[in-house]
C-alpha cells in the first residue's frame, strides 16, 4: 500500500531556478518596455494610416512620430540593459 514510487509519495527535487538579477524587478522593466513601445506603435500606425488618407498634410509628423518611437524603443531597451547589469 505505501509504494514509495506512488506521485503521493515522490520527493523529486526542483530544479534550481535562478533569481533574476535586476535593480528593479526585471519583469516589471520588461512590461512597462513593451507598454511603451506597444503605444508608440500603435500610435505610430494611426498616424501613417491618417497620413495616407490625406487627414495628416504635413510630412513631419509623421518623422518626428517615427524617431519618438525609436528613441523610445531605445531608452527602454537601454534602461533595461543597465537595469540588468547593475543588479544584485
């Protein structure tokens, strides 16, 4: 009845998973990265999409939209990178 290879009974050891090193949790780095570069391009997409149809004359938005992306996009990968680095 008391089978030591039953499920009730295994004492299998866990696997030792690393902590993730970080400043700051590196998971909530990586969220508020992706949330911010969600909303840059998605808002980057509606802007294009308004400029095709002609609700947007002026090209310059549509540039200074892309670089905000891309700095944006930048910073947070940035800030991630030293966020890892610098951890415990």
């Amino acid at each position: 009845m008391n089978n030591p290879e039953s499920p009730q009974h295994s004492h299998a050891v866990e696997p030792y998973k690393p902590r993730p090193k970080g400043f700051i949790n590196p998971k909530i780095v990586k969220l508020v990265s992706f949330t911010l570069v969600s909303i840059c391009l998605f808002l980057c997409t509606v802007l294009s999409i308004l400029a095709v149809w002609d609700f947007i004359v002026q090209d310059d938005i549509i540039w200074r939209a892309f670089s905000t992306m891309l700095i944006v996009a930048l910073a947070s990968w940035t800030f991630n990178a030293i966020n890892e680095r610098f951890g415990d």
